[in-house]
DNA sequence: ACCACAACCTGGCCGC
DNA sequence: TGCGGCCAGGTTGTGG
C-alpha cells in the first residue's frame, strides 16, 4: 500500500524520467478514475503540456505542468505508476496511459480500482486539507504535540488521520509506534512530553528509513521501472501477527482499531499503559 | 466539534 | 474441488 516512503519513492524515481517531457496522448482506459474535469476536457487540455516538475504532498503526487495547472494523482491501496516504452503491453487493470514525446509512457494501473486523478488550476481543493509534512524541519515535536492534544481517540487511529499528519498509513503508524514503545490503544491526550518526543522521533526514523528501501512492497506496490522496494523487510511489527518480536521473542499480536489491524509487541509496547487505556 | 462506521473495490484466503 | 463469505485499507460521506 502506497504511502509516504512508497509515494516519495515513486516521486524521486519518476521524475529524471519525465521532467522536462511533453504529454502527447492519453488514453483513459477506465475513465471514472478521473475526477475533475470530464473527460472529454482531459485530453485537450494536457495536450502539448511540459512536465515541470513532481512534487509529494503527503500521499499525493502532484505533476506541475506549464501552464500552471497540476496533475494530481493518488494510488490509494493498490495503484500503481510505470514508465514504459511506446507500444508496451498494456498490463491488466490499466485504467490511464499517458504518452510522452520522448517515446515513453507512463501507465497508471490499479487492481482495486480505488484511485483518483484531477486536473486542477488551484491544487488547494484537493490537498488543503492535509495536516503538515512529517518530514518538514518545522514538523517539531510542539507540533505534534498540538495535533495530538486535542483528542481522546487511540494514538493509532490518529497518527493514520491525513488532517493531523500528512503520509502515514496502517503500516507506517503501527512501526512507529514500536519504535517509540507505545501501545497503539493509548489515548492520544494522555501522551507525556517525553512520549510525544519518542514519537515524532520515531515518525521520523521510521520514514526516512522505509525511504531508502524504497519503500515496502508487502502487496502490490512496485517502483516506476518494476522493481520491488525493500522496506518492509526491516519491519518490527507490521503485517507480523504470530511471528516473535525481533527485541525480545513474544510473539506479535494483532488487534483491529478502527477496523483497521494493528500490530504491535504486547511485551516492548508497555508505554502508555498504567492503567490510561481505555 | 468530535467520533464511529459504511461504502468503494477485487484478489486471496478461510471454512465447509 | 468448489463455493460463499470475509479481509485488506485510504478516503469520503453520513449520521450520532
């Protein structure tokens, strides 16, 4: 599942690829992927753009085009971005080929049908919304502190709200929380200032180290050319439910927050108990 | 304002 | 072997 390490990934890895090239076609093979604007206006108004540049905006990725519009992609669960040659096979679930004048393309695939795509003049309507960048120098522990304050819901299901922190997912949130040795049902306002500052230092680690893996391929996610990320072989918890703790051999449990499943060692993840739980 | 949950989607896995 | 049902999870929308 893409999320901030996988989408910075595909970010760094697309872009010597494409900047600086022209978009000359598109075909929509599944035109519902595209959200904004119709169809019939898509093709038109990409025609002929150059690709400036590629930004991330938490799980996001912004194509800034020439003339000042962006195209905006999200992967959601299972999408996936690959640059081709001209004429390649078109692998199943393609739902959008976008080709460039220097005899590439780029196809978004997406098994579970659940990505987006818009072609926006003002990018703010998409991503306004979206909490600070994690890995900004001004996403300070106060900052986080802040966001997490407010709110007596379990630490994982926030460190998962795209509104309080941009990028981290179920995987991301769970391995953080192992590495700050913190239980995911912990309230979130009842975090002292030493565990929010375990925290954002783990957030931190913990993404930065999943980004040079190039991110974890634990189900669909493969890079631009094909090839699979690394990360998710230096996972403590995540997707790890029944197998020993690397720290101290008791065996991981998974529980569902949020309907969402939660990984986490019983034994290493004490902080934030004592009785402050539920 | 805050919180919970269903819906979207499909391959893979489970139990019968 | 086959089939029904459930699960994975990012985001949006709805309702309490």
């Amino acid at each position: 599942m893409p999320e901030l390490p996988e989408v910075e990934t595909i970010k760094n890895e697309l872009l010597p690829q494409v900047k600086g090239c022209h978009f000359v076609g598109v075909s929509l093979l599944r035109p519902e992927v595209l959200r904004q604007p119709e169809a019939s206006e898509f093709g038109p108004r990409l025609y002929g753009q150059r690709v400036e540049d590629i930004h991330r905006r938490g799980k996001y990725l912004l194509f800034h085009l020439s003339s000042g519009e962006r195209l905006i992609l999200h992967l959601k669960m299972s999408g996936l971005l690959l640059i081709r040659p001209s004429f390649a096979q078109v692998e199943p679930y393609t739902t959008a080929i976008f080709r460039l004048d220097d005899r590439k393309e780029l196809h978004f695939c997406d098994r579970r049908k659940l990505g987006a795509m818009w072609l926006v003049e003002d990018e703010n309507k998409i991503i306004g919304r979206l909490g600070p960048e994690p890995l900004d120098a001004n996403f300070s522990p106060q900052v986080l502190s802040r966001s997490l304050g407010r709110h007596r819901v379990p630490i994982k299901a926030l460190l998962c709200d795209q509104n309080l922190i941009a990028g981290i997912g179920n995987m991301y949130a769970d391995e953080a929380l192992f590495a700050a040795c913190l239980h995911p049902l912990t309230k979130a306002d009842s975090l002292s200032s030493q565990e929010v500052g375990r925290l954002h230092q783990a957030i931190q680690e913990v993404l930065e180290r999943a980004i040079a893996g190039k991110g974890a391929s634990t189900d669909t996610y493969r890079r631009p050319n094909g090839q699979l990320g690394s990360a998710h072989f230096e996972f403590q918890v995540a997707h790890r439910g029944g197998e020993p703790c690397y720290s101290c051999g008791i065996l991981i449990e998974r529980i569902s927050i949020r309907g969402r499943g939660s990984y986490f060692c019983p034994n290493c993840q004490r902080g934030g108990l004592q009785g402050r739980l539920f």
